[in-house]
C-alpha cells in the first residue's frame, strides 16, 4: 500500500490510515457510496443512538481493512455525521476503495 492509494479523502501518518468520512445512517444496508468533498461516504444501516453507529463503523472498517476492531479508532467527530478514522497498520487496501482513488463523487 502506498500514498497513490489515497485520495483527498484518506492519508497516511507512517503505518496508520487517516480517513475522512462522511456518514448516512439509517440506510438499507451498510456500503460505501462514493466521495463527496473531500470525504468518504458511508450508507450505514445503523441508526445514530447510544453509540451504536459509532461501533458499527469501527466493525464495518476493522472487517474491511482486515484489522482487529481496536485497530480501528475515531479520531473525531463522535457526535457527528464527519468523522476521522485511524486505521492502524491495515492488511490490506480493499479494492473498493482503491477505485475510489480518482473518483470525486457529486
């Protein structure tokens, strides 16, 4: 994995992916709908109460990045639709994301 894997919505700081997300939540299924302004959008299935939405995305991230789920930490934005993601030492770049790389969104 290298910087070319990263857009303006993702960086790294040494081993560790920083990245920005934008989340929908209460959507049908959790999957990612592209970028938007310098962020990575999440359809997230769970509903933004008790913490919930914020554990579904460390799971969601720690699966797709091939990491334990204490690997993967919001940095910022607990309370809010953006957030910042840590993702320490990932196994891998999923694909997915990868294509995303040139993508801006609407």
């Amino acid at each position: 994995m290298s910087a070319d894997d990263c857009d303006d919505w993702c960086r790294w700081d040494d081993a560790d992916l920083l990245v920005e997300l934008r989340v929908i939540p209460r959507a049908k299924a959790t999957a990612i709908a592209g970028t938007r302004q310098g962020h990575l959008l999440l359809r997230l299935q769970a509903p933004p109460v008790d913490g919930k939405a914020n554990a579904a995305i460390e799971r969601w991230f720690a699966d797709l990045f091939g990491v334990g789920r204490g690997a993967v930490t919001i940095e910022a934005g607990t309370h809010g639709r953006d957030k910042r993601l840590r993702i320490e030492r990932p196994a891998r770049m999923p694909a997915e994301l990868i294509g995303l790389a040139g993508d801006r969104g609407t």
